[in-house]
C-alpha cells in the first residue's frame, strides 16, 4: 500500500473514531471538503503542517499516520468514581504510552500469560471463604515471583523480569491511578499513574491492583473492534477483590508476623509500613485482619486518620523511586538505541511523557557510564 493510502486510512480511522464528519475535518485543518476526500483516499498527500494538526486534536504521535498495522489493545482504567474521574483525553493519552512502548520495545522475549483465577462470590459480597481463595493466590503468585519470604528492593523489577510490561508514568489526572491490558497476542501491561500528587505507597499499590484484575477479571478485557479504548464498568465487587488481593500480595501473614516477632515489643508503626513498601490504611487494615489488633484499636486509627488526613497525605511516605527504576525494561531498551543513534532525544521525552530537560539530564547519566567504561 503507498504512503498517501496509509496515511489516508488512518486519518479516517480516526475521524471515526469521534464520529467527525468530513466537513468538521475541512474546518480543523483549513481545507475544502473535497481536498479532505482526496486525502481520505489517498489521491493526494497531505502536507506535515496539517498532518500535525490532526495529530494534536486527537492527541496521537506524529507516526501514527505512517503505520500499516495498529497494535490494538483492550484496556481497563482504575480512578476514584471512574464515571465522574476519567475522561476521553485520559484514554487516549493512555492508549498512547502503550503504543509508544509497543513501538519501542521488543515484546516477543517474553510474555506474561496469566492463570485465570475465577471466584463465585455470591451476593456481590465477599464472605471469609473468599478472601482465603484471594490470599492463597497471592501467596501462590509471590511463589511464582520467588519473593515469598523476602520483601524487594523494586516490586517495579519484579513484575518486568516476570514478563509484565509496566508502565509507570506522570499522568495529569492525580484522581487517576491505573490501568490494565491483557490480551493473547501482546501479553500482559500495566499503567501506573505516578503524578507527584499520588504517594509512591499507593503507586505500588496500584501495581499490584492492576495485577488482580489480570488474574481475576481475565475475561473483563474483551476485543471491541469500533474502540480499543474499552472502559470497563468494573463493578465494586471486583474492585474489592483487586484490592484485597494488592494488600495480601504485599503484606502476607507470614511475614507480617515474622517482622513484629522480630521487633518484640519495639514495633514502630511507621518503621514497619516503610519496610513493607504501604501505605499507613493499608497496613493498619491487615493488622486487623489477621486479628493482630482489636476492633476497638482499629476504630481509634480510622478517627485519627480522619483528623489528621492520612487518607490524603501519607505520613512519614518512602523515598521517591526514579523514572527509570520503575520502567527498567523501557529505559535500558531506549538507552541501547540511543547509544547506537537509532532514537532521538524528543522521542525518548515522549515515550517517558517528561519534557527535552528532564530526558537529556537523563541521557547525560548514560553518556557517562561509557565514558567511564572506556577510561577502564
């Protein structure tokens, strides 16, 4: 196929997309109506100025016009009250940092096929027996991931030598904290929101909430042919079960006991919560629910939480993790493909979505290291 059908292609995939008629696209770009369907069908080229137009309202990368083949992903997306917190622009900026890392790194190493775990949980609620099923899938899962008696220095590492493509990057929207693909062909990924609004506990959190719903909702991340921005509805009881499975995942029983036994009677609540990489709710709700603290004590943290407004700003949080240690496999495929001139410095700040400074003080740090190299 030649370069003005392609591009003309997918113009109209995108045109689509938003239901824009041929007329509204002649106004976006300052042409006739006419010239809008010589480009459509690719009896005349359209110059980079407009293409640029056209890439900016739909917020996709310049190269989207010149691809043969779109890798088309189904994703689900994790917000407070998503139908009020999420919007358009949020899932196509999403979608574009999967396309960008699709684009960049080489996917068919290795790939992360999850086991489906179903649950019948009855009357939309999650009973005792339930929330054993979701602890020995965490603990069968941190097995799999041979951390089973260790807490990690990167949980970010981890999920990426297992074959998890994470992405971890700023997003605007703050009440945004997550998504999630899964299919056969590309495997399995992982967005994480890391806006500084949002502390890094609740970050790993996410990473571990996006986990369950691979595991869990497996079936959730269906093919829409019309729109690959699939949203789920993502119903509050699968949302419990992500989330019980992220606090099991991070704080298991046999650890968790293991580290209070170990402190006898010096446990610091605040020392305890950083070594275990949660948040302070987090750590306080599995304290009661391995019956480690009473009701009574557990009551009195939920008051003292409201009034000194924890739930928002985490006391005493853990050290800032780095851009590139939370997006090794990303980082280290960019920096061979920079040393070898085979990426610029403006692609490397879109794929990791930080602007020209922020990437060349990056690209410094990997001049350096050779530089050091050859002087051995």
């Amino acid at each position: 196929m030649n370069v003005e059908k392609i591009i003309g292609r997918n113009i109209k995939e995108l045109m689509d997309s938003k239901k824009i008629s041929q007329r509204e696209m002649a106004k976006i770009i300052g042409v006739t109506h006419p010239t809008v369907s010589s480009y459509l069908n690719g009896k005349q080229i359209i110059d980079s100025q407009k293409l640029a137009i056209i890439a900016r309202y739909f917020n996709v990368p310049f190269d989207f016009f010149f691809s043969e083949k779109h890798n088309k992903l189904n994703l689900l997306f994790r917000a407070d009250k998503p139908a009020e917190n999420i919007e358009e622009f949020d899932f196509q900026e999403i979608y574009n940092y999967f396309e960008n890392y699709i684009s960049i790194v080489d996917l068919d190493k290795m790939r992360y096929i999850p086991q489906n775990y179903n649950l019948n949980i009855e009357k939309r609620k999650i009973n005792e027996e339930d929330k054993n099923n979701i602890k020995n899938v965490a603990l069968e899962i941190r097995e799999q991931f041979n951390i089973e008696e260790v807490i990690p220095n990167n949980y970010y590492d981890v999920l990426e030598k297992e074959g998890i493509n994470v992405i971890a990057l700023p997003h605007s929207n703050e009440k945004f904290f997550g998504a999630s693909s899964y299919s056969n062909d590309f495997g399995s990924f992982i967005f994480v929101n890391t806006n500084k609004k949002i502390s890094e506990e609740r970050q790993i959190f996410s990473l571990f909430h996006e986990l369950g719903h691979i595991l869990f909702n497996r079936n959730e991340y269906k093919e829409y042919s019309n729109d690959p921005l699939y949203k789920s509805s993502r119903s509050s009881i699968d949302e419990k079960v992500a989330n019980q499975f992220a606090g099991y995942f991070l704080l298991p029983e046999n650890l968790v006991k293991k580290y209070i036994k170990s402190k006898g009677k010096n446990v610091d609540i605040y020392e305890m919560k950083k070594y275990f990489k949660v948040s302070i709710q987090t750590l306080y709700m599995s304290l009661h629910d391995y019956g480690i603290i009473s009701k009574g004590k557990y009551r009195e943290f939920w008051k003292r939480l409201n009034i000194k407004g924890w739930e928002k700003i985490e006391p005493d949080p853990i050290d800032a993790i780095s851009i590139e240690d939370k997006n090794n496999r990303l980082v280290s495929t960019m920096k061979n493909l920079y040393l070898n001139e085979d990426i610029s410095v403006n692609r490397i700040a879109e794929a990791l979505n930080i602007n020209l400074i922020e990437a060349r003080k990056i690209i410094k740090d990997w001049s350096g290291s050779i530089d050091q190299y050859e002087k051995l």
